[in-house]
C-alpha cells in the first residue's frame, strides 16, 4: 500500500509518551518527518533517534509561549517546512469537581489543555497557511458528553472541540483544515496513573473495558490511525470535525 504522508513534516506535542509516541512513530512509518516536542525532552529525543534523520526531539512546554515559538522555529530549521501540527499534549489531573478543584489546578489545566493549542496556532499559523497544512487536536470523548470528578479537564476538552470548529472556519479561506480526534479511554502511562490514583485500581480497569461498546480498552494503535488518516489527503474534504474513536463509548443504554 501507497505511504498515507509522503514528505509531509509534522510537529506533534506531548509526543515522547503514550497516544503521542504511537502518533510520532505512524507519522514517521507513513512517511513523514516529525518533530516531537514534549516536557519530557530527554524521552522525546530518544525517541526521534528510534526513529531516525526524519525526525527530532525537542524539549518544549506548550504552556509556555517562547518554547512553543522555539519549537516551530526548530522544526522549520530542521525540515525547510512544516505541513502540521498534532496538539496532543496534555494532563488529566484534578479528578474533582469544580468546587474543590484549586485555582492552580485549574489554571495548569487550561495553561496546558487549551492554550498550548492558542500558542501553536500563534507561532506556526503563517507556516502552515504558506502550504495549505493541517491542525489536529487530541480531544476526549469527555469533551462531548462529560465526566464526573473531572471538571477542569472536561471543560478544557470541550473548550477545544469548540475551537477545532472555530479554527476550521476561520482557517478554511487558507486551505487548513482542522479537526479533533475524540478518544475515551486508551492505555497510556497517563491512564495507569489514574487507575492507580482510583481507590480500587483492578476493578478501574474492568471499568474501562466495560465503557467501551466494542468491549475493551483500546492501545493508543487505534488513535494513532484515525490520526494518519486526518493528516491525510484521504481527509482532503473533512475539516471541522470531532472524530469519536471511541469504540462506541458514548452510545446511549446499554447492559
Ligand atoms: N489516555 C486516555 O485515556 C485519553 C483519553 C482521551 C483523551 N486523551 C488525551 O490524549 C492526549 C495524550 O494523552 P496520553 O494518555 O497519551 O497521556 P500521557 O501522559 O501518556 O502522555 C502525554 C505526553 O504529553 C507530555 N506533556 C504533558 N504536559 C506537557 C506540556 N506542558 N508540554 C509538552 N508536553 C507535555 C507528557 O510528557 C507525555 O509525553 C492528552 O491530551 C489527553 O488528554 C487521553
């Protein structure tokens, strides 16, 4: 089968772990260069040597504005071009509900959920206009239909399904498209932390097989393709759009 992103070059966030890894390591099989830009900068540029010169580390908080800008300068530095970038960087904590969730939890929250995605944006709009490139965010299922003792993350989710439509619209007259992908759960070092953080982590896991219609947890393998096909021009016509790779989670009664 014919490569889904010949040449394309692609920024990913939060790539040196869990989803993004699995994204990272797509990309790159399907022909792509990536750069992956990450807190853990150390783990990111282990991993860009895994996959070899179509790809490179970089530490990068995408709470903070001047990494992100270095980062998109890094990577056009790197490749002469950049043709996406996949906002998949992002943290789980506070399970609370609102009214005990701290201000500093909720500002972490939107600093690293939500404005990670305005800061991208920022600094590599012009760059991505120049090629008609693509935005993609990694969303969550809980961004559409909520969860309990999450509040600060369900918002910020939402937050970002909303502007996937924002941004799509406003970017479309450009020719880039923007789209979201809506996992629920997925087996990440994210997720085995929160089952650990669950006062009964064993039966957290029979939970999180059970939400899902098609009857488990999934690996991050399964968003790792929805996301190739979004980048792809398979997808050259889908722009605005919160993909649910779900395993049906959010399907109504069920026994
Ligand atoms: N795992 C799930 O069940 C699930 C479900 C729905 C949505 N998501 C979303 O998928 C994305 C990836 O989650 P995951 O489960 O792979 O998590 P993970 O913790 O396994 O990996 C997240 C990566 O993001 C990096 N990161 C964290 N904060 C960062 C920052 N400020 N700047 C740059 N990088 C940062 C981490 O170092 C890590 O490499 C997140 O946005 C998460 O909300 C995950």
């Amino acid at each position: 089968m014919s490569l889904q992103l010949p040449g394309r070059i692609i920024l990913i966030t939060g790539g040196a772990d869990g989803i993004g890894r699995e994204c990272a390591l797509a990309y790159a099989k399907e022909g792509a260069s990536v750069a992956i830009a990450d807190v853990q900068g150390a783990r990111a540029v282990e991993l860009a040597g895994e996959i070899g010169a179509n790809a490179v580390g970089l530490e990068c908080d995408v709470s903070a504005g001047p990494s992100v800008e270095a980062a998109v300068r890094a990577t056009v530095e790197r490749f002469g071009r950049l043709d996406a970038v996949h906002n998949n960087a992002g943290i789980a904590t506070p399970s609370k509900p609102l009214h005990l969730t701290t201000e500093e939890e909720w500002d972490r929250q939107f600093a690293v959920n939500l404005k990670g995605v305005y800061w991208t944006t920022r600094y590599a709009h012009s760059e991505l206009a120049r090629v008609r490139g693509c935005i993609l965010n990694t969303a969550s299922m809980v961004g559409l239909i909520g969860q309990a003792d999450h509040a600060a993350y369900v918002a910020g989710k939402g937050g970002m399904i909303a502007l996937t439509k924002a941004m799509a619209l406003d970017y479309a007259a450009e020719g880039i498209r923007v789209n979201a992908v809506c996992p629920a759960g997925v087996m990440t070092p994210m997720l085995e932390r929160w089952c650990q953080e669950q006062r009964d982590p064993a039966s957290t896991k029979q939970y999180l097989d059970e939400i899902h219609a098609l009857g488990y947890c999934p690996q991050p393998d399964v968003i790792a393709d929805a996301c190739v096909f979004l980048l792809s021009d398979r997808a050259r016509f889908i722009t605005g759009c919160a993909l649910p790779v779900s395993g049906g989670a959010e399907l109504g009664y069920r026994r």
